[in-house]
C-alpha cells in the first residue's frame, strides 16, 4: 500500500480542472505523481494549469469536454487510456449554478444545472468506471454539498443534482465495491475562490452572513479541501467506500442553530 502520498504510475482525470477546486486537485496529484487529464469547456485555462504541472516536472494531459455530452465523455476516457494505459482515479468536479427562487427556474435554468452536475458526472462515471472494473481497480470521488441533505433556499435544481450525486456514489459502491472500485463523495463547505467571490459572496455583508453560520468562524481554502479529497482517492481509503466527507468547518450542523441568550455572571 502507497499511503496517501505517492501516486506514482496512476492516472487521473479532473473535471472542471481549469479553476478554483479542480484545479487544486490536479496540480496537487500531478506534485504526487500521477499524470493528471485535465478536463474542461476553457482550453486556454486548460492549457495554464497543464504548464504549471509540467514546469513542476509532472505529467499532464489536456483533453477540452463538455461533460454534458456522453459521446465525448467516452471519446475522451478512450484517448486517455489509449495515452497512459489506464485510468485510477476519477474526480468529478465541474458543476453550474445561481442561486433562484424554485417557482422562478425555467426548464432550461433547471436543465442546464442538472445535465452538468449529475447528467455530466454520471457520463464521466459509468465512462471511467467499466474501465476501472475492468482492470480491477479504481477511485471515483464526486464533489456534493450540504445542502443535498439539509435543504437550502434558491438551490432546489443545485440540491436535487447534488443528491443524486450522493445516490449514484452509494449504489456504485456496492455494486462495484466487490470488484476493486471505491466510490466516495466530498463535500466542501464555503471554499475561498475567485468563483465563490463573485457568485456567492459579493458583497461583505453576505460575506458575513455566511461566517456567521460557520463554527470555525472561517472560509475553507482550496487546500484543505483537496487534501480531504486525496486521501479518498488514495490507497490508504481502500476500505472507505459509498461515504460522504463533509469538510466544512461545522456550518451544515448549525444551520437550525438558534441565537443563544446572552450569559451573564452571577452576582
């Protein structure tokens, strides 16, 4: 067993590779040894991380995918096999939202999340998949959130994929769990990204709104939440399988919590 800090002679594929998490993961399994297929609609910002991979001295392949089309995610998984003989590790980390009232989302607001975040990762799934059942052996780690099981206003499309994602990890798990595949989810609460700025926090006052919620009193950062994601893609997880990592600091467990009554001192 090779622990979780060498990845050594292994294939991995990230999704939505260009910024923010997935790019985090592929440059840290790229430090780790593996040659990383970086996927994504951006060729350019594909092209970015697959020169700062190999001016580290890794190996990288860059392989342009809209996930939403099953054609070209078989088209893709086939290249990479055909390029590094295999694949071990699949991340599956591109996602769409905006955040939206349920009874204002169009069919095509609606659609347009749900056929990235789940249609798009099952494509990538059952693709990557009978390619690790195969061969005997394989990592599949889809990227959820909270809100899939406690609910949160303006993600009705967002929640309903991320749950499927959840559904999808546990019933893999067992049907492939037998045949050398883990399937895991991770689920990353409020991350400091540059997409997070702009889409969920904006403003200091909804910054603030959301630190509020969070025990830890604090953002995640980028490499934490990777570090989380490693390990299950590592063989030292070879027995974790159809689990669910929350790395949040805490925030989903409060979001019932009520103000407390102030404390004052016996006199």
């Amino acid at each position: 067993m090779k622990g979780f800090d060498s990845f050594t002679g292994q294939t991995a594929v990230v999704t939505g590779a260009g910024t923010g998490i997935g790019r985090g993961f592929a440059l840290r399994l790229a430090e780790l040894g593996a040659t990383v297929a970086l996927c994504a609609r951006r060729v350019d910002r594909l092209e970015a991380v697959a020169e700062e991979i190999r001016k580290a001295g890794g190996k990288a392949l860059v392989c342009p995918l809209d996930i939403r089309d099953a054609d070209a995610v078989e088209a893709v998984m086939q290249k990479v096999v055909d390029e590094t003989g295999r694949i071990d590790i699949m991340i599956n980390n591109a996602a769409g939202n905006f955040v939206c009232r349920a009874e204002e989302i169009s069919a095509r607001g609606w659609d347009a999340v749900v056929n990235i975040v789940l249609n798009g990762s099952a494509y990538c799934t059952l693709a990557a998949g009978k390619r690790m059942v195969a061969q005997g052996s394989g990592k599949i780690l889809n990227i959820t959130a909270s809100y899939a099981w406690v609910g949160g206003p303006g993600t009705v499309h967002s929640a309903t994929a991320k749950a499927g994602l959840i559904a999808m990890a546990k019933t893999l798990a067992v049907e492939w769990g037998g045949r050398g595949v883990q399937v895991n989810c991770l689920c990353p609460g409020f991350v400091d990204t540059e997409q997070s700025h702009e889409v969920l926090w904006p403003t200091e006052e909804g910054q603030q709104h959301i630190l509020d919620r969070v025990p830890a009193g604090r953002f995640g950062t980028i490499e934490e939440t990777v570090e989380a994601g490693v390990y299950l893609c590592s063989d030292a997880a070879n027995y974790v399988n159809g689990e669910v990592m929350t790395i949040d600091g805490g925030e989903w467990l409060n979001k019932g919590a009520l103000a407390l009554p102030e404390v004052k001192e016996n006199t």
